[in-house]
C-alpha cells in the first residue's frame, strides 16, 4: 500500500482498501486541548482523507473539517453533571441510585449516534474510569448480535497507575476495564510498546494480539510550512530523503556544484535514500550558466541521480519559475539535515549564516571566505576533493550526529502518514 503525502490527505495509489464507516469515541474531541483529543482528531482527518466515512462521537467538542461528521453526545462527557455525581459514588466503591438508567441512556444515544458505523474506535474508554456509564454502555452495544467491531485504543490504563488505585474496586462496572469483554469482538491496540505490554499483562492476553499504534507528527503544521512548501515535499516526496542535503545557490561553475552530484552519488551507498536540493536557477549574468545546467542534468542522469520515480537530485529551478520565494528557501532549511556547499569562490557565504542559525550541520568547501564564517563549526574538504572520500567524512559525521538520527528515526517512523499507511490502515482491514 502507497500513499501520497499532501497536508493531511491521503490518497490511495495502488490497491485501494474497501471505504468503510468508522466512528472515533471519546469522552472529548478538539478542540478540547488533550494528547488523546489532538491524536483522535488526526486520525478523523487521515482516515477521510483516504475515503473512508468517518463521524467522531464526544461528549464535548467540535470538528471544523467538513468531511468529518461530529455526533455530540452530551452524556459521553466525563464532566456531564449526570456522570461528575455518579463517579463520586463509584470513587467510594458504591453504585450509585440511578446508574442503571444512565447506562441505558447512554446505549440508547450510542444506538443513534453509532447508527450504520462499522468499525468503532474507542479511544481509553474500554481502560480509563473517568465514565464507567459509558463504557458500560458501550459494552453492551457492541454485544449485540448486528454490532459494530470495536477497537479498544488504550493510551492509560486505569488499574496500572498508582494515581488511580483508590478510585477502583473489584466487581462490575470497573471490571469493565481491566478485562477482555466477552461476547464482543473487541481488539486492542496500544499506543507505545510500553503500553502494549502493560495491556498484555492486565487483559491476559497474547503480546502478539495487541496492536502498537503510535502517535505521530504533521511535519507541515509543526514546521509552519508555506502551501508551496508543502506541495513541494509532496511533489518532491521530501520527508523520504534521508539525508536530505540542502545546496542554496545559483547555478553557476564557481559553485561547483557537479562535486555536489558526485558527492551525493558516493554517499547513496551508505545512505540510499540520500537527496540534494539545489535551490537556485542559473545565474543571470552569463548565458553559458544555461550550458552548465544542461551539464549538471547529464552528469545526474550518468550517476544515476535522475530517475524519473525517484530522483535524488531536484534542481528547483524546474519547478519554479523565476526564484524560490524567501519563505520556501526558509522552509528548506527547517526540512533539511545538512548544509553542502562546495563552492570554488565565495566572498562572503550567507548559506552558512542561515544554517548556524537553524542548526544544520554544515559541509563546505575549504576556502577562506567559509572558514571566516564557520571557524571550527563545520566539516570542511577541498573544492576538488575525491567524492567518495567526502561522502564517507559526511556518512561518519552524520552517523555520529544524534540530533540527526532523532529526525531520521521521526520522519521514518512517526509522521502520520507513514503511521497511517504502516499501521492504521492495516488494522482497518483486519476490522
């Protein structure tokens, strides 16, 4: 399963799943400030990104995002004043006067609200006390015969945390969240490998039954992205490059930029999905640049830079007309994982004011102008340096960088949409 990358829209490339209905539960939705709310709504936004009907089902909250329904269900509310009263009496290990009608309340607004879903996400409802009516009420509607599949989205677990250990007794309704539920096709997923195995051990179940979903990450929203920004990484599929090398100049001969090309040719074996972004277009003043971009293009396609599906070299002077707005090239170094420039001659060297200031490793020519600017800060080598040698002085440096194996292992593993494509879509399936 593929998927395009494009400000939280996922769009099936091969192999679509069957569309499904999907309902998210909680006591609270955004914009209720919250991990569980801020990750409930990501997954509401991916999943009808991809197609799928998808309603969130809260006692407060709204959704702002048009192909997602919101059902408020007033009673599903941890702070409703109904449920505020009974969760006294349960805190003392008493059922209070009352209790069964507010379940079935609530099993009668879920049947309304739940109305033609088919696949309920309950996120810390089936573990977390903070509305035992709701969970008994859930219970008992997916235990019907024609009930939806209930997946249990465990991000706390009530009977495993210490805070919690006064407010909960033995017997039903708070057995409800420390055992499986029998008769209802329920299957588990945790948050962290931590989480999974505390779900284990409290359920009794397999550590292979219990799904690990994790949170994640919109790069484009934490990195304020511009729109043309983010439809360059979705176009340029940038968040894949690892590393993603940034070369800010024009193109011109005295900034070497072929040793850029043979450099990045040489690292793609200790790093295959290696990319290099040069930002600039041809230099303005001199019509043989027009001649030396040709040469860059021949050069990337004869080190197998340039593959049409992916290619590893990306000249932004074909993608924009003119020059890169200000604000993109500011983009480009928050994405970026190093600074390379080669350069024969600068006279003085922004790009490296720009990469200290954001932090970049920076890789460069050995020239004076540079070493003025960066002194002991960057990793130097000769404008005609041996590429292999270069790139194994980069391949060590970066290996050795921890900062850079973080961002690599985020952008591997936790944004939300390779969380989505690795893991939620999956479990939908199996759903």
């Amino acid at each position: 399963m593929g998927y395009t990358w494009q400000a939280m829209v996922l769009t099936p490339t091969t192999g679509s799943p069957r569309l499904k209905s999907i309902a998210i539960l909680h006591f609270t939705a955004p914009p209720v400030v919250g991990g569980v709310e801020s990750v409930l709504g990501q997954h509401a936004r991916l999943l009808a990104g991809a197609g799928h009907s998808v309603r969130v089902v809260a006692g407060r909250g709204e959704m702002v995002d048009g192909r997602i329904r919101f059902v408020h269900l007033p009673l599903a509310d941890s702070r409703h004043p109904a449920v505020s009263a009974a969760k006294v009496h349960l805190d003392a290990g008493q059922i209070p006067a009352g209790f069964e009608t507010l379940v079935n309340s609530l099993a009668g607004e879920l049947e309304q609200a739940l109305a033609g879903v088919e696949i309920v996400l309950a996120h810390n409802v089936c573990s977390l006390h903070k509305n035992l009516a709701l969970t008994a009420a859930l219970h008992r509607f997916c235990a019907r015969p024609a009930g939806p599949h209930l997946v249990a989205w465990h991000h706390d677990l009530a009977w495993l945390m210490p805070q919690y250990q006064p407010e909960l007794h033995l017997g039903w309704p708070w057995d409800l969240i420390r055992q499986p539920w029998p008769g209802v096709g329920q299957q588990h997923v945790a948050v962290s490998q931590l989480r999974q195995q505390e779900v284990a051990q409290l359920f009794g179940l397999p550590l292979e039954t219990i799904s690990v979903v994790p949170a994640g990450l919109d790069a484009s929203t934490f990195l304020k992205l511009e729109p043309e920004t983010v439809e360059l990484v979705r176009r340029l599929r940038l968040l894949e490059a690892d590393p993603l090398l940034l070369l800010p100049v024009r193109i011109t001969r005295r900034k070497n930029i072929e040793l850029a090309l043979q450099v990045l040719a040489a690292l793609r074996p200790f790093f295959p999905p290696a990319a290099l972004v040069v930002t600039g277009p041809p230099g303005p003043h001199n019509a043989a640049n027009l001649d030396y971009f040709t040469e860059l293009k021949k050069l990337a396609a004869a080190l197998d830079l340039a593959s049409p599906n992916t290619p590893a070299v990306h000249f932004l002077a074909d993608v924009f007309p003119g020059y890169v707005p200000d604000p993109v090239i500011g983009d480009l170094y928050r994405l970026a994982d190093a600074l390379l420039l080669p350069s024969r001659e600068e006279g003085f060297g922004i790009p490296l004011l720009e990469a200290g200031l954001r932090g970049l490793p920076i890789f460069c020519a050995d020239i004076p102008s540079l070493r003025e600017i960066a002194g002991q800060a960057a990793t130097y080598f000769s404008p005609d340096g041996e590429p292999a040698s270069i790139a194994a002085r980069i391949a060590d440096r970066l290996a050795a960088d921890p900062v850079f194996q973080l961002r690599r292992r985020v952008r591997r593993n936790y944004t939300w949409e390779g969380v989505y494509a690795d893991c939620i879509e999956p479990l939908l399936e199996r759903g």
